[in-house]
C-alpha cells in the first residue's frame, strides 16, 4: 500500500467523486423534512381558520406532555411558523441527523467492509481523507436539506426569520450527527456496528430532551443535551441564533476526536473488538442462522424498550392530570369519548399505538437484512446449500414479527404495571392485553417491507414506508381532523379497544389477512427475482 505524509492528500479529488455518487441518497430525507415542513404552512391555515380553532389547538398539544416527548414544546401555536416550528422542529432534526449517520457510516465503515476503502488506500491518498470526505459529504447533504427545506417552506408563504432558523437547525442537527457517526466508524467493528452505536446516540439523546421538556425539568438538563442546544433557538418565538454557534464547536472538537481515534486503529478494525464466535458450532439450519444474524440488535432494541415503557407507562399514569389541566386535548386525543372511563381507556391506546409505530421499526430492520446480507454476496451459499427461498425469506419475516412483538411486550409489562398502580381505573390484564392486541398492526408494515424486498430491493428505503405512513395518520390525522377512509390506512386505527364493552376482533382479523397477503406476495417476488439484481 502506497503511503503519504499529508493525511489529507487527495481529499479534493475523493469528494469530487463521493458526492457525484452518494450525494443522491439524501434526496428521499430531503423529500421528507420539505414535506414535513411545507404541510404545515399549507395546511395551517386550512385546517384552523379562526382563532378558537387555534386556541383548542393549542390547549390540545401544549397540554400534552406525550406529544411534548416526539414533537418538543409547543410554544407558539397560533401562528403558521409557530405551528411549522412545533411539527417539524425535532422530527425534521432527527431525520437529517439520520440521513447523515448514514452516510457518514457507509463512506468510512461502509467501504473498509466491502473492500473498496483497500482500493482507494493504494493510491496516492492520505490516511484521513476518507474520514474528511466523510464528515464532508454528512456537512453538505445535511446542509442541502435545510437550504431545501427553507426555500420550499418560503415559496409556500412562511415567513423568513423563523423558518431560516429552523431550516438551520435541521442543518445543524445533521452536522452534529456526521461528527458522531465519524467517531462511531472508529469504535464500532462493522459498518452495521458503526450505525448502530451512532444512531443509539441520536435516539438517546432525542428522547431523552422531550422527557426532560415534558416533565418541566430544569433549565440545566437541556444545555447537558446537544439536541437541547438546538431547542434554545426557538424560532417563531425568541428566533435565537447563538446557539447554532454550540452546534458548530460540537462539531469541530467531535470530528477532531473522530480522527485522533482513526490514527490509533488498524485498518478494516474497530476500536471496540467484535466477540469471537463459539468454539463449537450450534447453527442448526436456517433459523438458527437468522436468529444469530439478529439477536444482538434485537436485544438492544428489548433494552429500549424498557426505558421507553417506563416513559410511557408513566405518561398514562399522569393522563388524570391532563386531563383536569386540558380538557379540549382530552377531548381531541381520546376521539370520541363520552365519559372519564373512556377517556382514559383511549389515552392508553393511543399510547399503545405509539409504542406500537416505533416497535415496527426493528421489524423492518429484520426484514432489511435480506437486502445486506444480499448486497455483501454472503446469501447465495446459503441458497445453493439446500435451502430453499421461500424458506430463507419466511423464516426472516417470523423473525421480524417476532422481534416486534417481543418489543411491544417489553415495554406493555412495564405500561402495563405503572398503569394499573396510578389509581386511573386501568388493570394491569386490561393494559397488557391492549398492547399484545396492538403488536398486529405491526405485521402489515413488516409485510409493506417484504414486499418491497421481493420486488424490488434497489429501492429499499421504500420499506419504511409503512412506518412513516402510520405514524403521520395516527399522530397527525386526529390533529388535522382526517375522514375515517384516511384514518383507516393506519393499521393501528383498526386495533380494538380490548377495555370497552364492545370491542369485537374484526379488525385483528383483518390485520392478519392483509399481513399474511402481503407476506405471501414479497415472498414469491423474492422466490423469482435473480439475487443481487432489483
């Protein structure tokens, strides 16, 4: 291997090319967070002409430390940009932040395993040009989404401070997580490791700042959180931008730390160790192979779903206290509810639902996996050595329906307990019964991702279309007063309220037809399509 003594050397010429090829796996987040952002002032307006709309709205959500906990503190809801700020603020944040974790990880760890990093190193390239080009390419994309997203946004009517703020706190959120996904790449031993670390951060972080907003928690809790530097802007509020400034110095010490740690590790490893395998083998067939290729993020995903029954175990406890402190948002979220029973029975089920929509999300996971086990060339041994497709892609999608179950079990337990110690009327069988009943809706947004596998893998972020699908209905449709045909594309709007006198199964059973149906097509795609080829 050709060596240099400028580590930066060759730089210029590397991200000339990682941007004419990788810069394009931003479009689909830029897409979103533009969504995310110009729906609000378009439909603002629209859906909440008058200001009584606009009061019961902002009874609503700023009385309600659940959506507090995704959506951040709702400051300013009787405006456009006050409303923009409340919806897209901390989810637009956290997409961007992912997109650059993403590719921060696939242009360092990405390449050492798939060999191309060895291709680049033999030639005239320092070694932490790869790492510059890296955090570059996550500083660049993360930059396009806010420039996009604010130009979209001022086309639709908003106005121009608040929305150039919160534009530049998307931006600054993924320049943050390009810094922590640089260091990542350096800890973990596989690109798989490098994301899973990184985004375990942003996650943490991300909940953590909406619980301690929630609870009212002091001033000091959120200047202990990156992400609660970001929540001092407050645009269409204060419109701050000094703190962007603590954004920016974040990036520059992590990213510095990112490439003190790179000149301390060998090549193709990381700094955290991966465990060596058993001494004996104990794969029995392919459902051992596919329980060994996912347990360990399935335990992690077990883990956070712990703290997060905890959370919302804690929020349902509480709901007696919203529900004297804000009565319209009573009244909004429960959908219908006629007596304090009731209104409390569909609290928890919206809970439910919402533990739910993130438990889908390790399911999807699963499902995905066949798609990297397929780009790594590692599946096609396993196919030519007796076992058959369809068997490969049923046992993965059991896994992955597996997998979300076992999530949403974890954290009812702990709902389930917290809840039935409140003193609300709820019993602990009652609340666990809902969220066993409720880890059906999963199964339809695993069949979406299978679907997609089978038929046409290139395009694998469509798989998380099911997710992003239910949770804009089942958060958002209540909000914007959605008919029933829209609400009834959000599987969990189909889930029945176990606590009710006449709740009947027909909707599960629904569920299952349409889950097994999409299952049986992704399946066969999958059982027909040439592997490697989608």
């Amino acid at each position: 291997m050709i060596g240099t003594t400028r580590p930066l050397v060759g730089t210029g010429v590397l991200l000339k090319a990682t941007l004419r090829h990788e810069l394009k796996r931003f479009i689909p987040w830029i897409a979103i967070v533009t969504m995310l952002s110009t729906s609000s002032i378009l439909a603002y307006a629209w859906m909440f002409p008058h200001r009584e709309d606009r009061a019961v709205l902002d009874a609503t959500i700023g009385g309600n430390p659940a959506l507090g906990l995704i959506f951040g503190p709702a400051r300013n809801l009787y405006t456009n940009e006050g409303f923009n700020t409340w919806r897209a603020f901390a989810l637009g944040g956290f997409l961007t932040g992912i997109a650059a974790i993403f590719a921060v990880t696939k242009a360092t760890r990405g390449q050492e395993d798939s060999g191309q990093a060895e291709l680049l190193a033999s030639g005239a390239m320092g070694r932490g040009a790869r790492l510059a080009v890296a955090v570059l390419l996550g500083i660049i994309g993360s930059t396009l989404v806010g420039v996009v997203t604010a130009l979209c946004t001022l086309l639709c009517g908003a106005e121009a401070d608040a929305t150039l703020l919160l534009a530049a706190t998307f931006t600054a959120t993924g320049w943050m997580m390009s810094a922590v996904a640089a260091v990542a790449a350096q800890l973990g031993s596989t690109a798989r490791a490098a994301n899973t670390l990184a985004v375990s951060t942003l996650s943490v972080l991300f909940i953590l700042r909406g619980f301690l907003l929630s609870l009212e928690a002091p001033a000091w809790t959120n200047w202990a959180n990156p992400l609660g530097w970001l929540d001092e802007t407050r645009p269409a509020t204060d419109n701050h931008w000094w703190p962007l400034l603590y954004a920016l110095v974040f990036t520059l010490i992590v990213t510095a730390v990112a490439f003190g740690l790179s000149s301390g590790r060998d090549f193709g490893q990381g700094i955290i160790p991966s465990q060596p395998g058993s001494a004996h083998g104990s794969l029995r067939g392919v459902e051992g192979l596919i329980w060994r290729l996912n347990k360990a993020p399935a335990f992690t995903w077990v883990i956070a779903f712990v703290a997060l029954g905890v959370i919302f175990g804690y929020f349902i406890g509480s709901v007696k206290d919203l529900l004297a402190s804000s009565p319209a948002m009573a009244a909004m979220m429960a959908g219908g509810a006629v007596d304090p029973a009731q209104l409390v029975n569909n609290f928890a089920v919206t809970m439910l639902s919402m533990l739910g929509i993130i438990a889908a999300i390790p399911g999807v996971q699963v499902v995905l996996r066949i798609v990297s086990e397929e780009n790594s060339q590692r599946i096609e041994p396993i196919l030519t050595g007796g076992i058959s497709r369809l068997r490969y892609c049923a046992v993965t999608l059991a896994a992955a329906a597996a997998t979300s179950t076992m999530c949403l079990l974890t954290a009812g337990v702990l709902v389930a307990w917290l809840s039935s110690r409140a003193d609300i009327g709820l019993s602990f069988l009652d609340v666990f019964i809902q969220a066993a009943v409720t880890s059906v809706a999963t199964w339809p947004i695993i069949g979406i991702a299978a679907v997609v596998v089978g038929v046409r893998p290139r395009f694998a972020i469509a798989a998380w279309v099911g997710v992003l699908e239910s949770f804009s209905i089942t958060i958002f449709g209540p909000t914007f007063k959605a008919p029933d045909w829209t609400m009834a594309f959000s599987p969990f709007h189909h889930i029945p309220h176990v606590m009710e006198s006449d709740a009947h199964g027909w909707g599960v059973l629904g569920l299952l037809v349409v889950s097994a149906l999409l299952c049986v097509i992704g399946c066969s795609a999958f059982n027909r399509r040439d592997i490697g080829v989608g």
